[in-house]
C-alpha cells in the first residue's frame, strides 16, 4: 500500500522528483521523468497521445515539476 506522502519518482533513474525539477511526462509508465535522464533522444519521446514523433515534429518541451 501506498503512503500517502510517497513522493513520485523519476521512472528513469528513481529519485523523489522536487518542486520545479524539469521534468517529461511518461506516457509509457504513466509518471515522470527529469528532461536531464530522459536526454535528447528525438525517438525516446512521444507526442501528447502517446505515439512516436513524426519526422520534423518538434521535441516536446520539459515543464517544472510541482509536488
Ligand atoms: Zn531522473
């Protein structure tokens, strides 16, 4: 069971996420990831309904994370 004050946790490397970390939403893992372990891999990323970039699409920007 979960504790209630649980902090959420980068997918990528499992650390508590803080207030205005820069981070991506996980489409995949329904989380977060911090924009610094998620790269700049342009394939790593998906659009806003899950599916992959198409070719010239922009990358997504990362937005402060807020507890
Ligand atoms: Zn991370």
């Amino acid at each position: 069971m979960l504790e209630a004050d649980e902090p959420e946790r980068c997918t990528i490397c499992g650390k508590a996420l803080k207030d205005s970390d820069m981070v991506y939403f996980d489409h995949g893992d329904g989380g977060y990831v911090h924009s610094e372990c998620a790269g700049d891999d342009r394939e790593s990323f998906v659009d806003d309904e899950g599916n992959p970039l198409a070719e010239g699409d922009p990358l997504p920007k990362p937005f402060p994370y807020e507890a």
